[in-house]
C-alpha cells in the first residue's frame, strides 16, 4: 500500500515481500539500485543479508521489537562512505509505531545513541 501511495504521488517506487517472485524480487532491487525507483518497501525480506550502500533513509514503517532485527533495518542505511554509503542516513520511525508500543519496541535499545552530544 505504501508503495502505491508514493506511485499515486509521483514518486517511483515499488513494493517486495515473501510472495514476490525471486525473478521479480532481482527485478526491483537492480531498478532500485540503478536509480530507476526511488524507494523500495519490503515486509520481511530485505531486513537482514540487503546491501545498498546508497540509501540514503530507512523508514520503520511497522513495531519491531527485536534489537537485531531493528540493527540489520536501520543498517540498510548505515553503511558509510568507507562502504560506498552516504555519509548521512535519515532514520525515521513512524510515530504510530510509538505511540502503540512505547517502551516495547526495540529502538530503545539504542537510546543512549540517539542522544545529542
């Protein structure tokens, strides 16, 4: 739905998750890397073993409330410039997410990151 969302307001983008075809799944990703879609949502496959070093934000879009699991999402775009990677990356989470689980999700694991210096 995300996907068809961004399409409808003109930003190219395309959606995988377990049900797409390991074809088309190759498909989008080599699209996405190539700059051809913008942004790519995924339910459960791209979490963990996904390099692409260019992303430039990650939008946790649903509760997670395993500290790995978040670590491997949020490092999408953590990649650095030493790895081809920006030397920036927008990390969002969507305030639904927080105002449902609070405490519960697993991006409290990392608070003493987020803190300003």
């Amino acid at each position: 739905m995300l996907a068809v969302k961004l399409g409808d307001a003109g930003i190219r983008a395309a959606s995988i998750d377990a049900t797409t075809t390991v074809g088309e799944r190759r498909n989008r990703i080599d699209q996405f890397r190539n700059g051809g879609i913008r942004v790519l949502t995924n339910f459960g496959v791209l979490s963990q073993g996904f390099d692409a070093p260019a992303t430039r934000a990650v939008v946790i879009a649903r509760p997670v409330y395993s500290a790995n699991i978040y670590q491997q999402m949020v490092g999408r775009g953590l990649r650095g410039v030493r790895n081809g990677g920006k030397d920036e990356c927008l990390i969002l989470d969507v305030k639904d997410n927080i105002t449902n689980f609070d405490s519960n999700l697993a991006f409290t694991e990392f608070e003493r990151l987020w803190q300003a210096r």
